[in-house]
C-alpha cells in the first residue's frame, strides 16, 4: 500500500514539474521566422537571458596595445566618443574595470584586442574606412608577435569589435564591401559589429550583432509621462532620397524608403517628413509605430530609440539580422515588413489585431529589454555591454569546436586581400 | 564584368561626391582593361547623347533593359511606354550578381537581396483609403484606452459638475465652451445647470446637444445686476445644486464650474485624487488695462500680487498646506466694475468657489462616516453669502492641496459679459444674408489703429471704426465686452457707407 502512494506521489511531482515550464508565456527551443527559416534560440525571452549575468561565466584578458591605436586617435577626435559607432570605444572602457577581465592569460577565455578602427572622421563626421584594414592589421601583427595567444588558435579565441557600416569589410558601399569581404586575418575571429544580414558575406557565422550607440543621458533627459496619449501611428524622421549620392533613387535603401514616402506622402496616419524636430523623442513617445528602414546600410539607431521609447518598431529591410537575436524575440516586439510589400504597409499595419499590439507594446514595456540596447557609462546590469559578454559565454567552451590549432597547423593567409591593405600602418 | 566596370566608374564618381576629398585607392586598378575602355566611350557616347536630347539617356536605357524588379509599376511616368517595348527582352539582374556569387563561400545559399538599382514600388492609387484610416483610429483609441488604464487614474469615480447659469447674450458662448469640455472628459459625468430666472427652454435646448446626463433646475429669482449681488446669488445656485446633490444621493466628486471659465483637461484627471476636500489653483485674468499707464505704486502694488494673480493653496516645503493666496482686489478697485454694464473689468472674490472640489458624501444627510468637521447644509438655508466652500468647514485645514500643491493651474477665471443693450442675431444665426460683399483687399474699415472706443453712440466717422489694438498679453478680453457689439453695429452702418461710396465712384 505504501508503495503505491510512493509511487502515485513520484508520477503526480512529475507531472508537476513537466508541466511547470509549459505554463511559461514564452516560447522555448527552435522558432520560426515570418521567413519560414528556423532559428534556435536559448530558452527564454526577454526577461530570462537578458538577465543572465556573465560574471563568473568568462575571462576576457585585454591586450595592452599602445596608445597609437586607440588613445591617440580618440584625442584626435573626440567626436567619436558621440557617435553611432561609439560603443568600440565605450566596449574597451568597460572591459578595463569589469569583474570578468584578467590580468593572467593563461586563464583568460577570450581576448579582446582595443583597436579603434572607426574614428577615423571627415569634417562632417562620417567615418573614413580606407586605413582601417591596415590599422588592424598591424595590430594583429603586434598581438602575434608579442604574445602568442594568437598563433595558438589564430584568433579563434579572439574578439574584435567593429561597429562600421558593413563590419569587418571595412567599406561603406555594399558593392565594394562585398567585393573585399571580412578581412581575411580575421576569418577565425569573433566579430561583434553592428551590421547584421543573412547570406550576406560581411556577416560571419558566430557574429554577435549589437544595436549602434544612442547616448542614453540624451534620451533619457527626453522621457515624458507615460500617461501621454499615443496619438500619432506611424513615425518617421529621416531621408527619403539621398539627393546627394543618389539624386534619382533607386540605390539608396534599395528604394524604399522612397516608397514609403511617394505611397504614403498624403496619408494622415503616417507621420513622415525629413525635418528634424527638436521634439524627435517626445514625438516618438507619442506614436504607437516608428518605421525603421534601411539606408544605406540595413541597420540604424532607430531601432535603439524606439524600443526605448515603447514605439513598436518595423522593421523595412530583407534578411536583416537584428541585436542579440539569440536573446530577444524581435518578432514579438517589432513588425517585420518586406521591401516589396511597403506599397501595401498601411493596409498590413491597420489590420494587425488590436490584442497583438497590444503585447507587442508591453513587452516592450520591460525594463530589461531597454537596458539591453543601451550603453551607459558607468556600466549596468543588463545593458548591452553584458549582452555581449552574455554572447561570449554562450559560445564557450573553445574545445567544442576546432578553435586551438594543432602545433604547425596554419589557416590564415597573411597575404590575403588586396594590395593596398598590406602596407604597415 | 562589363556592367561591373560601367558601374564602378559610376561609383567613383558618388564616391567623391560622398566622401569629399577621400580617394579610393583600390578602385583605380578596375579601369585599365580594354573592355572598360570600349565602355567607357560608349558611356561617353550617351552622354553626348543626353546633352543633345537634355536628360541622361545611357541610365535610362540601362535601366529599363536590365531591370531587377518584375512588378508593373516605375517611378517615372514616361518610362512606362518605354518599359512596355523593353520588357520583352530578358531581365536580367542588374547588378553583377555572378561577380557577387563567386565570392560567396560554397555552403550558402544565394542571396536573396541584390545589391543595386531597384526600382520605386508604387501602388496603382497611392492614397489613403478610409476603411485603413477609420480602422487605424479605432486602433488608436483602443491603445489610448489601455494607457488610461494602465497609467491613468485607477477607479475613477463620478464627477457631479455644477454650473450656474443664466439667459443671456453671452450664454452660447460661454456654455458651449463648458459643455465641449465636458463631453472630452472619460469618465462618468453628471452635469447639474442650476439657471437664475426659471428653467428656460434656451438653455434646455443648448445642453441636450451635450449628450450629457444633466439635472437642470431653475431658481425663481433672477440675477441681480450689482457684480457683488451676483457673486452671492450665485453662491445661492450652487448651494441649491449641492442640495440635490444631497437629496438624490449623487454619488462623485463635486466641481463647480462657472460657464465663463476655462478648463484644461488635466484637472479632470487631477481631481479624481481628492479625499474629502480638495483646492485648486485658479488662474485670474484680469489686469490693468493699460501697463503702461499705471503709476509707479501701481506697479509697487502689482509686484506684490503676482504677475498673473493666482488664487489656490499656499503649501510649505514639505507640501502642507498652510494657508492661501488671495486675489488682493484693493490696487484694482478704482478701475473695477460696479454695474454690469460698467465699463471697468469684473474682479473675483477673495477664494472663488471654482477652485473647489468635494466628495459628494459629504453632503449626503445619513452618511455614517462623514468627518465631524463638515456642517450640514441646512445651516446655509437662510445665510445670505457663502463666500466660499470653506464656510461648510469647521476646520479649514483638512483641506487637501492638488495639482502639485497648486504650482500647476489648470483652471482659468475670467467674466466677460455684453452690456444689455447689445444687439446680436438671435440663435447666433445672420438670417438674411448680409448682402454686401467686399473683395477681400478692399475691407469696409481701415486698418488704422485707434484708442479706446468711446461710450458715446457717434457712428458717423470712419476713423472711431479699427480693430482695437490691445497688448498682447494672455489676459486679453475683458474690455472686449462693449467693443464687440460697437463692431458689429458700426460695420454695418460701414458697410451701408462704402457701399454708397462705391456706387459714388462707380
């Protein structure tokens, strides 16, 4: 008799335990994209491995490079430490006073090497990428030569951050970039860059992508009471066509956002124009939808200012990889429009049941979903910062696959690439 | 390669525009072959071409001939007819896509996106249609709606809102705006129009345009024509209103507003706040007429009042309340008016009953909570004034402070009345139809700025006839009363005279 109550017990907390993370909201394992292409995911959401804390999960030692690679240039411009490619920087910052670094090598899991290869700006602020390739090529001659963590693994175990336009192709043209691809000294390295595009050649396979920097004091200085009703449903400041590079349109943002605006330039539900407002933040509080297309490159800071400001993003641009995919379940959050269906946007927007939106505004809502595309200074649990290292961690341990070479093993070709980019910096 | 040497020369070009002064090194090695060379003569060619024909020819032809996109719809209009010829040929993906495809590692699949020119996808009408535009609406309200509840104010309760009021030239003006503020309000409302003089069907007729549920009662008596009688008739209306507040159990918080006064929307919300009683800061509009005309202890006087005259709770800082700001009536007394018809500005009194609010329980007669420091209304039966709602109180300390302690003013305290012999068309309706019309350069009165209209009724002058210019201050109206019907009557008699002037000229 005894037993059989035993036993009943044990199946009866079985089933109480199997049946405990089905009542979870969110999803777990694989899941599929509006694009039928199956992505895995973590278990979780946001909420569960956005709070993940990766102290105690990684060691990242930091190359002392000399300052002509990163102090030098950054005294040079400190315009750099303000714009959207500013994280490389605010990345090394953080990396020197985190718990997670090590001053031992030996026991260090990553490494990262501080080399700002984006600061390099015209007078207008747009960064130059024509000596990027060689500045980071000297510094990954320095980093063989002087410590021989590189040649162990040829960078395997190495992390560079390169927030540029298309990453590690270092060009800001899409058919010049293509045309170089990744750096070929940086084949076997962990890229964490903005840029995110599948099938694309300037996005490797173990990329982390990151949201571009938005300044946070900024936006924060921005915020007005969330009682505000949201009025406007849809917004979008920005460039329609870039009469300077592309008079007639067609190549920038592969047309659409000329789309956008010559379909919807007398509908009184978009709120679109090319001004700049100095009420940009506050409007976007006040708008239930803010369009993010591409440009000339499929990512923006828009992204980051609209989930700050709990405006469902769309998302205009094909294949387009987003920050942390592996974290956060951007179909949830934001709406995802093809270029070819942006004719049709109002009709797909205003028959988006009322229910969705509304979910889609309350995970949003969460706090550690807004963290997580920020780069505040000091640095927070949860920001983007630990999103990073959280991506490092995962894809720890190194002897799963083939990251520390046999001794004599040799993969990189230093001579790879064009001739240009051999001649020292 | 061709098309890839084509488009390079092209880009270098952007490349500079883009760059300013940058050069692209690695591009220059791509322009030495001979195929680039025989391209770029044709290149050479289309642009004599263009400068001939006057828009550039050899994108255009490139353009339609290799177009990445299959929907019907191009940018330019002319391009169509053409398009229609060329889209028997073979489309072909403009940009160098086998280029693109050696380059890609073997294991990826091609990429769905091309680099390139694409076309400017436009719907066949591309306007908005209703049907999306209403649903987008309900969309919005619904999302409003989920604001309210989540940020707003939880449970709110009824507002009971009570309004004196009387027949008169003013009334549309005034009612309207009142009644257009409260049908914006989301809550519950009950809207209680006590009128001096006996219901009437005018005023019936205008509040059922509300929409609103609405006690209208009349007191016999009618509005006295001394400002200070008024204030304290009507005093009695609310009174009379309280009392069936009282008597049908209404249930909420009880406002009082005045048919010439303006509300802002956030005070409804700031209200459902209150406890018991509570006290809002009431903007005063009224000022000396003319700033420049004071004199210098006219001026002394004013900076002791504020600038513009508040009257509301007085807190410390530790937001407790400890006493009030008065309007000092005292530096404005010579230029105040007596008579309706007075020429001065109307002043409020020391604590006007608008920047009160109540629980309606409070006056309820069997509520077993009521606090000991609420006096029955049946002690105000034969009080001739009841200044103000803290004369109901024992202890006026209770009260609470809203709105920030009173740093926010969300209601606005003005009088502006007709004088009783001004004519304006019944029911506010011009019937018949004025019969003169003016070009609009040529106006019947001229633009010349003049002083003061006079009392005296002497219409002959053109010159007495302007737009009375008075500083731009927000306070602007309260002058305004005589002015307006003075207008209207003259630029009739205007109108008669330059009618008379033209067929002169004629």
């Amino acid at each position: 008799m005894k037993m059989l109550t035993n036993i009943w017990t044990l199946i009866l907390l079985g089933f109480l335990c199997s049946a405990f993370p089905s009542m979870e909201p969110m999803r777990t394992g694989a899941l599929k994209l509006h694009r039928s292409q199956p992505t895995e995911r973590i278990s979780g959401s946001a909420g569960d491995v956005l709070d993940d804390d990766p102290v105690g999960r990684l060691k990242v030692f930091v190359y002392e490079l000399p300052s002509k690679y990163n102090k030098k240039i950054l005294q040079k411009d400190q315009r750099c430490l303000t714009h959207m490619f500013a994280a490389e920087i605010f990345m090394h910052r953080f990396l020197l006073s985190s718990a997670v670094r090590t001053l031992n090598p030996e026991e260090a899991d990553w490494f990262y090497t501080p080399v700002y290869t984006t600061c390099d700006l015209t007078p207008n602020g747009l960064p130059l990428p024509f000596k990027s390739p060689r500045m980071m090529r000297s510094a990954i001659q320095l980093i063989s030569s002087n410590w021989p963590y590189w040649n162990r693994s040829e960078g395997a175990d190495h992390f560079f951050l390169v927030p540029h336009d298309f990453g590690a192709c270092f060009h800001y043209q899409e058919e010049k970039a293509i045309e170089r691809g990744i750096l070929p000294l940086l084949q076997r390295a962990t890229l964490v860059q903005t840029f995110g595009q599948r099938n694309h050649v300037c996005l490797k396979d173990g990329s982390i992508t990151i949201p571009p920097y938005a300044p946070p004091q900024k936006m924060q200085a921005h915020l007005i009471h969330e009682k505000t009703p949201r009025s406007i449903f849809v917004y979008f400041r920005g460039l329609f066509y870039d009469v300077g590079n592309d008079p007639e349109g067609g190549y920038y943002a592969r047309g659409a956002r000329a789309a956008v605006w010559e379909n919807f330039k007398d509908n009184p539900l978009f709120d679109i124009s090319t001004e700049h407002p100095t009420t940009y933040y506050e409007d976007m509080q006040r708008a239930i939808f803010c369009l993010c297309p591409l440009g000339w490159a499929p990512w923006s800071p828009r992204l980051v200012e609209a989930v700050i400001f709990g405006c469902i993003p769309i998302i205009i641009a094909d294949d387009i990889v987003l920050p942390f995919a592996d974290a956060i379940p951007w179909e949830d959050i934001g709406v995802f429009v093809d270029e070819k269906d942006v004719p049709n946007l109002d009709t797909i927007l205003t028959s988006i049941p009322v229910e969705v939106i509304l979910r889609k505004q309350r995970l949003l809502a969460n706090p550690s979903m807004k963290q997580a595309m920020l780069f505040p200074q000091p640095a927070q649990s949860g920001d983007a910062f630990h999103q990073v290292l959280n991506g490092l961690a995962r894809k720890l341990p190194h002897g799963r696959s083939n990251v520390y070479l046999k001794p004599g093993q040799k993969i990189l070709n230093w001579t790879a690439g064009p001739v240009g980019d051999l001649k020292p910096w | 390669m061709k098309l890839s040497a084509l488009h390079q020369s092209y880009l270098n070009r952007r490349n500079n525009i883009f760059r300013g002064q940058a050069v692209d090194p690695s591009a220059d090695g791509a322009m030495k072959s001979p195929a680039a060379v025989f391209w770029l003569a044709l290149h050479g060619l289309c642009c004599l071409v263009s400068l001939i024909l006057g828009f550039r020819f050899s994108r255009l032809v490139f353009f339609l001939l290799f177009s990445t996109s299959a929907t019907t719809n191009l940018y330019t209009v002319p391009l169509q007819q053409v398009a229609e010829e060329a889209s028997g040929g073979s489309v072909l993906h403009f940009s160098s896509t086998p280029a693109v495809n050696q380059e890609l590692p073997v294991n990826k699949t091609a990429p769905r996106v091309v680099v390139g020119r694409h076309g400017i996808r436009i719907r066949p009408w591309p306007h908005p249609n209703p049907v999306e535009v209403m649903k987008a609406h309900r969309i919005i309200e619904r999302v409003q709606r989920e604001q309210r509840a989540q940020f707003g104010v939880k449970n709110p309760r009824n507002l009971i809102a009570v309004t004196p009021t009387y027949v008169r030239t003013f009334q549309t003006l005034h009612l309207t705006g009142v009644m257009h503020s409260l049908m914006l309000v989301p809550y519950d409302l009950v809207w209680i129009v006590v009128e001096a003089g006996g219901a009437s069907n005018e005023t019936a007729s205008l509040i059922a345009k509300s929409g609103l549920t609405t006690i209208h009662t009349g007191v016999k008596e009618r509005m006295p024509s001394l400002w200070a009688d008024r204030h304290r008739f009507e005093a009695k209306m609310r009174l009379h209103a309280l009392k069936i507040v009282r008597d049908r159990k209404l249930d909420g918080i009880v406002m009082f507003m005045d048919d010439s006064n303006m509300h802002s929307m956030e005070l409804f919300d700031e209200i459902q706040n209150v406890k018991w009683v509570g006290a809002l800061s009431v903007g005063i509009l009224v000022h000396s007429t003319n700033v420049g005309e004071s004199s210098l202890s006219d001026v002394q006087k004013e900076a002791d009042n504020p600038v513009i005259p508040v009257q509301g709770p007085a807190c410390n800082s530790s937001n407790i309340l400890v006493g009030w700001h008065t309007f000092n009536p005292l530096p404005l007394k010579e230029k105040s008016a007596n008579h309706i018809d007075d020429w001065g500005m109307v002043l409020p009194r020391k604590l006007e009953w608008a920047g009160f609010v109540l629980n309606s329980r409070l006056l309820w007669k069997d509520f077993s909570d009521k606090p000991e420091w609420m006096k029955d209304l049946i002690l105000f039966d034969e009080v001739d004034d009841v200044e103000s709602p803290l004369l109901l109180l024992k202890d006026a300390s209770i009260v609470e402070p809203l709105g920030s302690c009173g740093r926010q003013v969300m209601l606005w305290w003005l009088r502006v009345e007709a004088r009783t012999d001004s004519k304006f068309p019944p029911g506010w309706v011009i019937n018949p139809p004025l019969e003169i019309t003016v070009p609009s350069k040529r106006t019947p009165w001229p633009d010349i700025p003049t002083e003061h209209l006079t009392v005296d009724n002497s219409i002959g002058a053109q010159e007495q006839i302007g737009v009375v210019k008075r500083p731009a201050k927000a306070k602007g109206s309260r002058s305004k009363r005589s002015s307006r019907s003075r207008r209207k009557h003259e630029a009739r008699t205007v109108e008669t005279q330059v009618s008379e002037k033209q067929t002169k000229q004629n």
